[in-house]
C-alpha cells in the first residue's frame, strides 16, 4: 500500500492587493448577500460572477421550509449566468458571505459539494477553468480552478 498525497494551491490575499476587477465583483457579491432570503440558517451567502463577454451578474442563497429546496447563492447565480449567457464562459466567480450576526464573516467561506460540482460543469461546459474568489474580512482566497477545492474531480481537462 502507498499513500497519494494531494496538495492545492490556495493564494491567500488582502482585499488591497487584488485586481480592480476582482474588487468589484467581491463588492457584488457582498451587496447580494443583503438579497438572501434565509429565514432558517440566517446565513446569508452572496455570489458574483463575471462572463468572458464582461457581463456580471449576482445571486444570493433562497431557503424554502421545504428542504432541500432551497438553492445556494453559487448555484442561483450559475445557473442564471447560464439560461440567460449560454454559450458565455464564466470566467470568475466570487462568494461572500454573512455569519448568524449578520457580519460579514472574518474567514472566507468555500462552496458547498454541490456547488462545487455545478463550478466544475460550468467549467466543463466553456473548456475553461474560473478563478474563485473566497472573500473573508481577514483575506481572500484565490484559486485558479475548482480542481483546487476537488482534486479527484472528473473533468475533461
């Protein structure tokens, strides 16, 4: 027997040191967090993407007394980007989120396994990896791709 050790490659940033454009699509993000709809959980969770045509579009988490109906924000926000931009590749995607205070939590807040295998489909589906933004007061996590959060994922690529 051996052991296969994986390893991913996280950048750990401050708000500061990203991009422009970056920023702003964590800004997007966090204003959709104040659009959650989460009565249950009071966890509210914003997302944002940016499509390679420029678009940006946001989404925030729906809860529904009946679970599992309720949709994640990555996943509202996904699937919209793809009924309305088909054949538009998301090229970043960033994710905010709000603690049961109400604040703004202090360490970035990493997607769901079912959000993680609908970033993974969307990557499929353009042939092309999306930079994940993870935003938290203390840092931002960056990461080029989902196979950093899913290193055993099945993909094409």
């Amino acid at each position: 027997m051996e052991n296969l050790e994986l390893k991913s490659l996280i950048k750990v940033c401050q708000t500061e040191e990203l991009s422009q454009e970056e920023r702003h699509l964590i800004e997007l993000a966090i204003e959709a967090t104040n659009r959650s709809y989460s009565p249950y959980s009071h966890f509210k969770v914003g997302a944002a993407v940016r499509l390679d045509n420029g678009v940006e579009l946001s989404g925030s988490n729906q809860e529904n007394a009946a679970y599992p109906s309720g949709i994640c924000a990555e996943r509202t926000t996904l699937f919209y980007a793809g009924a309305q931009y088909p054949d538009v590749a998301v090229t970043m995607l960033a994710i905010a989120a709000r603690g049961t205070d109400g604040e703004l939590t202090e360490e970035p807040t990493g997607p769901c396994g079912a959000c993680r295998q609908v970033i993974l489909e969307s990557e499929m589906r353009a042939k092309a990896p999306i930079r994940i933004l993870l935003y938290g007061r203390k840092h931002v996590y960056v990461m080029d791709g989902i196979e950093t959060l899913m290193p055993l994922c099945f993909s094409e690529f």
